[in-house]
C-alpha cells in the first residue's frame, strides 16, 4: 500500500441531513471551533461509526491492526470558518491537545456539512482534496499527515472533526 492509501473520503451523510445538522447547530453560540453537545454527538454517531467501519474494511490487515488500538473517539468538534479564515498545516497526533482522551489520536475524522463556498480547500501533503457536502474523511493523525483547510474565499465552510484513540 502507498501512504496517499491511508486517506479515504466516502460520501456518508445525506444532503438533507447535513443541511438540518447545520440549522440545528445555529441555535446555540458558535465559536470558531465548538465541541458538539451530547445531542449533536448522538445525531453524527452513526455516521462516524459507519465511516470508521468502512475506513478499516478497506484497509484488509492493516485496518485490523488499526481496529486492535482504536477503541472510542472524541466528541465531535465543529468548525466554522468564515471569509478569510483557515487553519494552519499541523498533525493531529499530539496527546497534551486532548487532555480529556486516554491515549494519542490514531485516527483524524473530518466530515464536511455543506459544500456552498469557495476557498476553504483541505491540504493534505501538499494535495487538495475534493469534498462534496456529506462526505468523512479519514485519516491517520500521525505526522506524516501533516493537513491545512486553506482560507474561505466566500461563504461559510462547516464542518466537524474527531479524533479516534
């Protein structure tokens, strides 16, 4: 396997459900990143659940030995960016961020809510990668994973991302 076969996007969630995700979550105070309630984690926990699952079916060995270490992952965190804001490359794989979480993130899960603006690429190595609203990314959050969202150009980009241990 290549290291790029370690980074899948699968279309998971319905169009209607993301829109309807992003209307509920309008009622409480967004910050630019906001941990999910438990009423926010319970509506995408399904999905994530899927997409972990389909993530290791398709890795064969390798994902088996991945589902030997990941046993729970984090409350979701979603992440708003407006005109002009992006996130800086990092890795995820860095345990003093996740103080509450026994262990160091194995996996990094970004779901995308809505696909109406412009910019707000995501990078990873150095390579954009095509989302559609609906879709989980997964990938390992070790440092070779190295990822940026690249500034919103126009509108707003929403999205969720966890972290599985």
């Amino acid at each position: 396997m290549k290291i790029q076969d370690f980074v899948t996007v699968k279309n998971v969630m319905p169009v209607d459900f993301c829109e309807d995700f992003i209307e509920s979550a309008k009622d409480g105070n967004w910050d630019k990143h906001k941990w999910t309630d438990e009423e926010m984690h319970k509506k995408l926990n399904p999905f994530i659940d899927g997409a972990i699952h389909s993530y290791m079916n398709g890795l064969g060995d390798h994902g088996e030995m991945i589902a030997d270490i990941v046993s729970k992952y984090s409350n979701p965190r979603l992440n708003r960016y407006s005109l002009g804001q992006g996130m800086a490359k990092h890795y995820d794989h860095i345990h003093s961020l996740f103080s509450d979480y026994e262990g160091v993130p194995v996996l990094s899960i970004v779901g995308l809510l809505n696909d109406n603006f412009k910019g707000g690429d995501f990078v990873i190595r150095g390579k954009k990668i095509k989302f559609k609203q609906g879709d989980i990314l997964i990938m390992p959050s070790a440092f070779l994973y190295a990822h940026e969202v690249l500034p919103v150009k126009e509108g707003v980009r929403n999205s969720f991302v966890c972290w599985a241990y």
